[in-house]
C-alpha cells in the first residue's frame, strides 16, 4: 500500500482538484490517501509553508504547480 499524505487548507480549489485526481488513482493503485487539514495548526503552517496543496509520498514532497 502507498501512502500518500495531502496537506490542505479548507478554501482552495486546488487542493480539492489534486484530491479528486488522487482518489481517482485508487482504482489503479493500493492508495491510502491522507488529508491533513492545516487550517487551525499554526505551527505546521509555519513548517510547510503558505502554499497548498502538498502532496507527500513517501520520502517526496510535491508543491504547486503539480503537473
């Protein structure tokens, strides 16, 4: 199983079209996808930045554009 960690604020569209996409995936790939809401977590703000969608598989951090 792959697991693939998506880190979202709550008003962004990309965030909703990349989890789309990945949910799509699912029925091509054993995915276990996470979404890690970062609206009210400060300090994993300041950590990840103020751009989202991050998109985490495995040692690999994806940041728009996500082509």
């Amino acid at each position: 199983m792959i697991i693939v960690t998506v880190y979202r604020t709550s008003s962004c569209p990309l965030c909703d079209e990349v989890q789309e996409i990945l949910e799509g995936f699912r029925t091509t790939f054993d995915l276990q996808i996470v979404v890690v809401h970062v609206d009210d977590n400060e300090g994993l703000r300041s950590l990840m930045g103020e751009v989202y969608p991050i998109v985490e598989i495995g040692p690999y951090r994806l940041r728009p554009p996500i082509n």
